[in-house]
C-alpha cells in the first residue's frame, strides 16, 4: 500500500500569497457556513468545521468573521442568502479534465461566470456526469511524522514521565509499524508515505463514509490527525507536456481567481 503521494498536486487550493485576503476570507467564510450547516457549530464535536477555523486563523481572519459564518451556518443570520455546493465539469486542453467545487448562493450567477472563464481560457463545460465518472470520491487523511527536534523532546518528557507521544514517530521502521496498525481499520483503503526533508507526510485513503470512523480510530491509538477531508480523485491520471501544462495552468489561475470556487480536482499529475 505504501508508495509515493499525488493528492497536493491534484487537490488545487490557492494560499495566502496566491489571492488577495478579502478573497481568502470570502472561500473560507463559505467553508465555515457549509461545514457548520453539515455537521452543527461545535468545533469540539464538528471536525470539518475545526478545520475550516484553524484554516481562518493561519491566514489571521478576523474571529467575529468566523462567528459570523458560523451563525449563518446555523440559520441564526435571517438575513443572510442559503449557500449551496455546486459541482460543474470541464474538459481543459490536451486530455485534461476539472471538477470545479463552488459555494454559491446563486446558480444562475455562478453557473455562467465559471462558463464564461472556462471558455476564455480554452477550456469547455459539459453536462453534469460527463465527466464525475471518471473520479472516486474519497475521505483522506493526512499526518506527519515528528522532527528531529520533536523526537528529542519527546524523549526529554518521556524521561519526566509527563505527555504521550502524538505525532507519528519519525524512521521508515516505525512509517511500516503504524501502517500495519491502520491497514487493519475498517474502511482503510490506501496508505501511502511520502518523506520531505526529515518528515515523512502520511495520506491514509479511506471509504467516503468511513472517514469519520477511521479518524477516530487513528485518534484512539494516540495519534494526532492534521487534515481529514472528503477528496475526488481521478481513477486515471494523465502527465502533459510542458506547453500543455502552461495552458492548463493558465486556466486553473482564472478559475481559482474567481471568489465563488473552492477547489479544482484535476486529472493532470504535473499541474
């Protein structure tokens, strides 16, 4: 099951640094409304919503912005318009195919911006399960594995008898260990280590529904879970050459820019 990671590459979300931050906030925002409308507004027991928070703080968005969504989440805000999910499909240039992800609150107005940008840039929207088939929709998890620095003082507190291990030991001996521990999970369906610089990065691929329940489990064996998320990913992926990759990019920049989408899954491993 081990093997080397594709999912970042595939999954496409702008940071900081790509967007400006009004741009930032608005994704997020609408991330939080949808989590909290899905699952309630208690980040302790609502973990996509924990996430979508701790995303708000790592790019500094305001906290009365964060409670904003959440109320809007829970129907608290009567004034606010109902956010939905919208899936549109595109074929790009050369064999590329996009699942574009949007919250919008309305259709109509979405649906014809991102027509509008896919067709500018080379790209062509089709009918709705033109082009799904092709992806499994999964739950993913993601974890690293400790630095050396945090090994060292993971030591020091073993010695004084005080915290429990929470990361994932670093060393490919103990990667193979705690895949061994997770392949026996139910709804566990790949496991795969990727190592960068020290670290390794682990993405444990699960049943769609069994996400939940496998994040659990990883949790109850002492384990400390950075990202758990539903992903789409394609069942065939495709390599393009360079001119290629330079018009797909191009598309992808514009759609990204657009504040109504959230993410691009995309069949192009290079992208």
């Amino acid at each position: 099951m081990s093997g080397h990671s594709k999912w970042s590459q595939i999954k496409r979300q702008k940071g900081l640094n790509d967007l400006k931050k009004g741009q930032i906030y608005t994704k997020i925002a609408k991330q939080i409304v949808m989590t909290t409308k899905q699952g309630g507004g208690d980040p302790n027991t609502n973990f996509s919503l924990r996430m979508a928070i701790n995303k708000a703080k790592s790019v500094n968005m305001p906290s009365d912005s964060v409670e904003k969504a959440i109320k809007k989440g829970l129907g608290e805000d009567k004034n606010a318009n109902l956010i939905e999910n919208v899936t549109y499909e595109a074929y790009g240039i050369n064999g590329a195919t996009f699942l574009i992800d949007a919250l919008t609150d309305n259709r109509n107005r979405t649906a014809a911006d991102v027509r509008m940008i896919v067709e500018k840039n080379g790209g062509r929207i089709v009918e709705s399960g033109s082009i799904s088939w092709q992806y499994d929709i999964l739950g993913l998890i993601t974890l690293t594995s400790q630095t050396e620095e945090e090994k060292q003082a993971e030591i020091h507190r073993k010695w004084n008898d005080t915290t429990t291990i929470r990361k994932v030991p670093t060393g490919l001996s103990v990667i193979e260990e705690f895949e061994l521990q997770c392949i026996d999970i139910a709804g566990v369906k790949d496991f795969i280590s990727e190592k960068e610089g020290e670290v390794y990065t682990i993405s444990i691929y699960t049943q769609m529904d069994k996400l939940d329940a496998v994040r659990k489990s990883i949790e109850f064996l002492g384990y400390d879970v950075e990202q758990a998320e539903i992903i789409k990913k394609a069942q065939t992926e495709i390599s393009l050459e360079e001119n290629d990759i330079e018009r797909n990019q191009k598309l992808m920049d514009a759609i990204e820019e657009y504040d109504d989408v959230d993410t691009i899954w995309t069949n192009v491993t290079n992208l």
